[in-house]
C-alpha cells in the first residue's frame, strides 16, 4: 500500500457483494474497510432472501395442515401467530448480523457505521471524516421505486412488509415480478386475502411462457385472486387504518398495500458527482467485465450494476474482483446459465434460455414437457400439478433450458444447473437413471417431443 492511503480498498455498502469483496481481498492480505449504514448483511440478510424465505416455510404449513388429513392426521385447534413468526425471525436475523460482523473481523476488516459519500476519486466521507483508500467499491444495492400514483405514500415495499405490527387480513399486491409473486403466496399462505395486481396481460415477465401461464393457474386454485391488465389508479386512507384502493375493475378496501414495481439503484447522497462514474440510460451504474467504473480507481458491482440481481451474482462478481485486484489472478464473471427460482406457492425453479428466447436466438429447438399430479397429492386431496420443460436445441441434441412449476423446483433446478452448465445433451438426460419415486426424476424419463 501507498504510505498516503489509509486502505487499499473501502467499500462501501456491506450487503451480498460488499461482505464478500471485503472479506476476500483481505484474506489475500489487502488493508480494507467497509462503510455500512444499515444492518450487517445488505438487502438478502435483513429485507430479501432470508426472511422471505423464513416466511415462504411459515406460510406452507398451511397447506400440509389440510393435506396430512388424507394421510391420516387430524390437527385440530391449528392456528397462527403472526407476532410469533415475526419476532423470531427478527432473532434469526440478529443472529445472522452478528455472523457477519465476525466474518468482517476476522480477516482485518474495519467496520466504519455511517453513510458512505464519495468526496473524490479516491476519497470516502464517513460523517466529519474523510479517508483516503487506492480502490474504492461501490455495491450499495438497490432501493424499490414507487410508481406515480396519488396516495402512493400508503403503501409498504418490501423493505417494511416483514416487520408489521399486525397481520393484514385483505393485502393488495401491486406488480408481477419476483417480489410481488412470491409475497402473493406468502400472505395467501399465511391466511391473507391476497389480489395481485398487473398491468400486464401475463406476469413475471421474462420467464418461459408456459411456466408463467401454469403458476397463474395455479396459483389461482391455491386462493391468490390475480387480476392482469389492471391498474392502481388511486389509494385513500380509510377507516381504521384501512386503505381504499381505487382500481380499474372498481373500488375496495384492504388492510395494507404491498408496492413491488421494481427498485432503482442505491446511489442518492453517494457523491457521484465528484467523480466520472457514469450511468446507463436506465440509472445503472456502467462498469467494465473487471467492475471498473469510467474512474478508473472507483469499482461498483452487484444490484445496482443491473442485469441478474441476486445474491448470488453479487457474491460471484465480488469474487471475481478480489481475485483480479489482489489475488493477482484476473477473473471475470460467468453470467451463463444462471439458475433462479421464484419462491411462489408453487414454486418456480429455471435455467437457462426460456422457448421464446431460444427462438429468438435462431435455435432449431425441440420441446419436451410433461404435466402431471405429484405422488403426495393422489392421497393428499390437493389438486396442484407440476409443470417440467426442457428445450433441446435439435441441431446439437444440447439442452437449453430447463424449467419448473412445483414443489421444491429450486432444489431440482440448481443440480440442472450443473447438467446445463457442463453442457449436457438430451442423450445424456436419457442415459442418466431416475431416482423413483420422486418428481424430479421426470426430467430424465421425458421421451416424447411435445407437438
Ligand atoms: P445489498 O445486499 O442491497 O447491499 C447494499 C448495502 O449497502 C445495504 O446494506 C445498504 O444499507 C448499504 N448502503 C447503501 N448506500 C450506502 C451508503 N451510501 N453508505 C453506506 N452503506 C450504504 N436474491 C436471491 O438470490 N434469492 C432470493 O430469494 C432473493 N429474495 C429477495 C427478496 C427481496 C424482498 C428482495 C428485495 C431481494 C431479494 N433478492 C434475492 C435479491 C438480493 O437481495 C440482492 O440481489 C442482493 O442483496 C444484492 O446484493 P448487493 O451487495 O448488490 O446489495
Ligand atoms: P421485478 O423487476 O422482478 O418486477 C417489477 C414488477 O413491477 C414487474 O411486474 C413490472 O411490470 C412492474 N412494474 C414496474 N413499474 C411499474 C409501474 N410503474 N406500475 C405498475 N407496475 C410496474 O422487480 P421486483 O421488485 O419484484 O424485484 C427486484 C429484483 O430482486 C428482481 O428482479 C430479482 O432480481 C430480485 N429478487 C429475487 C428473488 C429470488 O431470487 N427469488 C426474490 C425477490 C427479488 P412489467 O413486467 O410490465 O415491467
């Protein structure tokens, strides 16, 4: 390290990407600091994955009340405590921020609490103290972005929805991406009356088009009242803390009003504009394949340089940074065939090109798909389905994509991933032997192209 500089690197921001750049460059010996003015651990820690997920679990014991009755259990008196679920969650995650901190200090790192202000190319404001790193990196994530409607100030994101002081018996969901999909179910689950509202003719935009007309059927049998083609076009305080929602199929009140239309990049009070980092038209920071920004001593990586947001794209690019800047090995990221799953009631489990991309790209495809009633449900009394779906480019017999509507979809998919990864053809599904009985085990024994 230069004499004149108090770190090799500061980051700023301690969520996915954050943690890992920090905690890896100094275990390759780096002076490093990391500024965070929130909570250990970023937006999956605190407000994303983890309590989502926490809460995915609460809300399918639901289900499996009424369906272990066709297998023989009785479960009376059943019910649920929301301040339960809530504050043990809020304990789980306090044990997690303590994780992280201890991850943060074991290799060297100094962790400065305040907000992060870039002052110069390579000088950060923390409060009324100013320090001078070589490298800067930026990964302060992202923040939802509400839409212009009159009395949008109602409404919760996803950043409050975990911590309500009571549960909302009539939600209203506003958008069709991942956030808005997977806390339909949730509170659906839980017992909420659940309308999830889109603009658009079919939601989650982007995933294959059978998987997301099978979830909207599905999710529908499973009580979640989803309107396309609609709109918010109002929201009013009503009586006791209830919201009238002013839609374009009418009026009606509801508890709370969950807003996930999106999120913008994390970057207000960030003192951009001391330096030359520059902005795609859509607000994202533009960064080369090493997360190096048009100045070249500040880097930015994960959410709010757009494309895969998710933790574990963040985690990858953060690995590959401290292995370029100070492992002496350059790494770029590997953005092929990465595996994601919505964790909707059924969940969503993907990877790969979807039929319509593949199409797009000029692939020759074949389409092998397979509907059918899972094992457990012939005696459970529930009629959800599984949907599975494998594209085949039918030049070079290569697998493309594979997609997935049912239980446990990202368990399966992420094995998937390695197949399609490794490069794996259809003749290699073929020969591969089933594991019986089990769903996933459609994936192999799939013979007949759909026509
Ligand atoms: P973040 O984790 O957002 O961290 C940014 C950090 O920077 C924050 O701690 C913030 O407080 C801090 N910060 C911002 N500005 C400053 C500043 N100026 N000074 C100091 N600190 C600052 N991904 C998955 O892979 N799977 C999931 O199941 C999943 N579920 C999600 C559910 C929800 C509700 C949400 C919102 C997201 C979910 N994600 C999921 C996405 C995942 O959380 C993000 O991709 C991931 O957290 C991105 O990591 P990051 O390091 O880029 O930013
Ligand atoms: P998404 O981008 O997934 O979805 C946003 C939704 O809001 C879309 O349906 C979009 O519609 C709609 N929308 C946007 N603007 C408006 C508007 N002005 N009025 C009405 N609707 C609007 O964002 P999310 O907020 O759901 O999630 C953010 C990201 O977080 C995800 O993309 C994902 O990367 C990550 N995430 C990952 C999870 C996982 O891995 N399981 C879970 C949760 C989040 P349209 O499609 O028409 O543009």
């Amino acid at each position: 390290m230069t004499q004149h500089f108090d770190y090799d690197l500061m980051v700023i921001g301690a969520g996915s990407g954050g943690v890992r750049a920090a905690r890896k460059s100094a275990e390759m010996g780096a002076r490093v600091a990391v500024v965070e003015e929130a909570a250990l651990g970023g937006t999956c820690v605190n407000v994303g994955c983890i309590p989502k997920k926490l809460y995915v679990y609460a809300s399918e014991y639901a289900a499996a009340w009424r369906e272990a009755e066709g297998f023989g259990w009785r479960a009376e008196g059943v019910s649920f405590d929301w301040e339960t679920l809530r504050d043990n969650k809020t304990k789980e995650i306090a044990r997690l921020n303590a994780i992280y901190g201890r991850l943060l200090e074991a290799p060297g790192v100094e962790i400065i609490e305040g907000h992060g202000r870039l002052t110069g190319a390579q000088t950060v404001a923390v409060g009324d103290k100013t320090y001078r790193a070589e490298k800067i990196l930026l990964a302060t994530g992202t923040w939802p972005a509400l839409p212009d409607i009159p009395g949008i100030e109602l409404a919760l994101t996803s950043n409050e929805i975990f911590d309500l002081p009571r549960f909302p018996e009539r939600l209203l969901i506003i958008g069709g991406g991942y956030i808005a999909t997977e806390f339909a179910s949730i509170f659906s689950g839980l017992g909420a009356n659940v309308v999830q509202s889109y603009r658009g003719d079919l939601f989650l935009r982007g995933f294959d088009h059978d998987v997301r007309q099978f979830l909207a059927e599905e999710m529908r049998k499973a009580g979640v009242d989803l309107r396309f083609n609609h709109h918010v076009t109002a929201l009013e305080s009503g009586a006791s803390g209830s919201i009238t929602a002013h839609l374009s199929d009418g009026e009606a009140v509801f508890d709370a009003v969950l807003c996930a239309t999106g999120r913008r990049p994390n970057i207000g009070q960030l003192g951009l504009e001391h330096t030359a980092v520059s902005l795609s038209d859509s607000g994202y920071l533009v960064v080369n394949e090493h997360f190096q920004t048009a100045e070249p001593s500040i880097y930015a990586l994960g959410d709010m340089t757009g494309g895969w947001e998710l933790t574990p794209v963040a985690i990858g690019e953060a690995m590959a940074f401290s292995q370029t800047q100070f492992g002496g090995q350059p790494q770029s990221m590997d953005y092929g065939c990465i595996p994601t799953a919505v964790f909707s009631q059924p969940p969503i489990g993907t990877v790969g090109l979807t039929e319509e991309a593949a199409e797009a790209a000029g692939h020759r495809i074949t389409v092998y798909q397979s509907t059918f009633r899972p094992l457990k449900h012939t005696v459970s009394g529930c009629d959800e389905r599984t949907l599975m779906k494998l594209i085949v480019d039918a030049d070079t017999d290569r697998v493309l994509g594979a997609h997935m509507v049912g239980t446990d979809a990202g368990e399966i998919c992420q094995g998937l991933g390695i197949a399609l990864k490794m490069g794996a053809t259809k003749a290699d599904f073929d020969r591969t032997v089933g594991i019986h009985p089990t769903a996933a085990e459609e994936f192999v024994t799939m013979r007949t192209p759909r026509s």
